[in-house]
C-alpha cells in the first residue's frame, strides 16, 4: 500500500488488522523487512503497521535526509489513517524519529518504544570515528551524511515527552550507554532495558528477540502467542508452526531468536531488576 505524506510517496503495509495499532520503524539504510520475523508474533496481538521511511525500501527517493521531515511524514500517516493513539516501536533511526515525535506531539501516541536511539551524532562512539575516516562529508551518502549531522536532541526535549517510553539497546551497543542511560533518565515515565549479549542490530534486525520488549512494555498476556516460523520452522523446516505457547517455547525449547527474561536487564526510575 502507498500513502502521499508531505509530497512523499510511502510504501507501507498491514499485518494482523485486529488489535491496538503498532508502528513499526526501521533504521538507517533499511526497510520494513527488517521486522520480518517479529512481525509474526506482533500481527497476533497489535494491527501492525510497517512502513519503508522516505527515500528506504519502496518509497519514493529524496536527496536528502533530515529526521525531521521522517518526523512530519509520521504524522501525516497517523493523521490520514485516522490512527488513535498508536503505539510505536523504532529502531535506531526510527526510534530517534520516535522520541521526536513524542517530544513534539503531546498525548498523540499511546506508548514508545526506543531502540538503539542517540541523541547527538558524537554519542555513537567508535562507529562515529569508523564513518569519518571514509572521507569529506559532502561525499558521503547521505544516509551517512544524515548520522554525521542530526540528530540534536536536548534534556528538554525528551522531558516534553509525555507517554510510557522503554529505552533499550544492546549491551555492546555502538551508542555510547552514557547516551542512552541520558535519553532514559531525561523521560518522566521511561524504563531502560539492556539486551545482554546484543549489538547495536542483532536484536532487532531479522531477529524475533525485540518482540518480547514489546510484550513486556504494552503488557501483553503470552499465553496465547504460538510460535511461528516462516524461515526454519520448529523442527528447522520451512514455514513450520507449532501451537505450543510462546512462553513455554522460551522456557523448554529455548529458541535461540527468542529472548529469555534473563537476557534482559531492566532499570527503571524507581528500581533495577535483572533477568
């Protein structure tokens, strides 16, 4: 499906069309099917939607990049989709475009959900150091370009920040945890989860480990989530299926895409508790 926002041609799609509206954001250089495995589980709780940014995937291209316009497409999709207080999961790009959203529209969005954001282009560590030495700025894409230079997110304007927002990353995240400990403690009502054993991308890309965040963030019952694989399946066939619970899937087979709870450790402003 398409939608024009803000003279944009977005390419998006629906999955599960039954439950609370989730939207999902990808990051620098990607598209929607990066959610591709956790969008198996997520359709059978949320109506999810997957959308390729300006100038990624199907979309129309662009000449250049600025989160602020990926903010303003956001809201043009939400506003001509008649979408009611969605809730929305990103990832690295797409969760900086999240935390501005939020930021900039107050009570528009029912929960956040911020993978692997930074607030500033120098809180990306040694990866910063890794994209300079590939040569001048104005040559670069600039999708690179866009991490060089944006974005510039302030105490300020997280602390407008007005819903529940779980921070996570990976606990060897390239973004510097000084940065992402700043994003959790700025938010009013946030809590921080560290993937252990995680990157900046591996639990997020082409993984289902970013769908128990969810679940535990909106306070899903897992009960009656089966587990679903379209790429190996249960017993490594393609397009298997089991209806064993999600759950009981994590504790006796112990899949290894899956989160267990003891791969997370989670802090919120009040307490620190670790699985």
């Amino acid at each position: 499906m398409r939608i024009t926002t803000n003279g944009v041609s977005l390419y998006y799609e629906v999955r599960g069309k039954k439950g609370p509206a989730l939207i999902m954001l990808h990051g620098n250089g990607e598209d929607h099917t990066i959610f591709d495995r956790a969008v198996a589980y997520l359709e059978q709780v949320f109506t999810v939607y997957l959308i390729d940014t300006r100038g990624h995937g199907q979309s129309s291209q662009v000449r250049e990049y600025h989160y602020q316009d990926m903010v303003d497409d956001l809201s043009e999709f939400i506003r001509k989709l008649d979408l009611e207080h969605p809730s929305v999961c990103g990832f690295s790009d797409g969760a900086i475009v999240g935390l501005m959203f939020a930021s900039q529209n107050p009570g528009r969005l029912h929960r956040l959900i911020a993978c692997g954001a930074n607030t500033a282009p120098d809180t990306l560590g040694g990866f910063r150091m890794a994209i300079d030495r590939m040569g001048k700025l104005e040559k670069k894409d600039p999708k690179v370009r866009l991490m060089l230079t944006e974005p510039h997110l302030t105490s300020d304007d997280l602390a407008k920040i007005d819903i529940p927002v779980t921070v996570v990353a990976g606990s060897r995240d390239c973004v510097r945890r000084s940065d992402t400990e700043f994003i959790a403690s700025s938010i009013p009502d946030s809590e921080l989860v560290i993937m252990n054993r995680a990157d900046h991308c591996s639990y997020v890309v082409h993984s289902t480990r970013v769908v128990d965040v969810v679940f535990r963030a909106m306070g899903v019952d897992t009960s009656d989530i089966v587990f679903v694989d379209r790429f190996r399946g249960l017993f490594g066939k393609t397009g298997g299926y089991s209806t064993i619970p999600w759950f009981r899937l994590n504790t006796i087979l112990g899949i290894v895409d899956s989160i267990r709870w003891q791969h997370l450790a989670i802090h919120t402003n009040a307490s620190s508790r670790h699985f």
